[in-house]
C-alpha cells in the first residue's frame, strides 16, 4: 500500500520515522532521570526540624501562658477536648 501525494516520498516518511525515534528517546530519558531524582531524594536523611524550646529558655509567663494552652486541650472527664 502506498501512501498518496507528499507523503509517498521517502524523505517524507524518514523524517516522520526519526522523529517519532526522537520524542520516543526523548521521553524514556526524562522519565529515567525524574525516576533517579525520587530515588536519590528519598535516600537522603530528612532535614531535621528546629524547635525555638530546644534552645529559648522561656519566661515565667511564657510557661504559664502555654501550660493554660496545654490544659485546654487536654482531655476533660468526658474524654472531649475542654
């Protein structure tokens, strides 16, 4: 079966074949690198987080203000958040 018109000549149908070759090599290369990016990412150690108390000495009032904090999300006697 031959194709009609422009599309019967062989530079034509060359240069449909390379480039689908092309974007074929093109995407299994991209895809191959986001791969190896995710495996080397999940590798890597998790950053550790910093906490201003590990090091910030609190006030007096500080400490109050956040242990009324704490008390109010603690569970009451219904087991509910007060």
């Amino acid at each position: 079966m031959t194709l009609p018109g422009q599309f019967s000549d062989p530079r034509v149908l060359t240069l449909f074949g390379l480039l689908a070759v092309s974007v074929t090599v093109t995407v299994w290369v991209a895809l191959g690198l986001r791969a190896r990016t995710r495996r080397e990412r999940a590798a890597a150690p998790l950053e550790r987080v910093w906490h201003p108390q590990e090091s910030v000495a609190l006030t007096p009032a500080e400490e109050r203000a956040f242990g009324q904090v704490v008390s109010r999300l603690s569970p009451g006697p219904a087991g509910r958040l007060g």
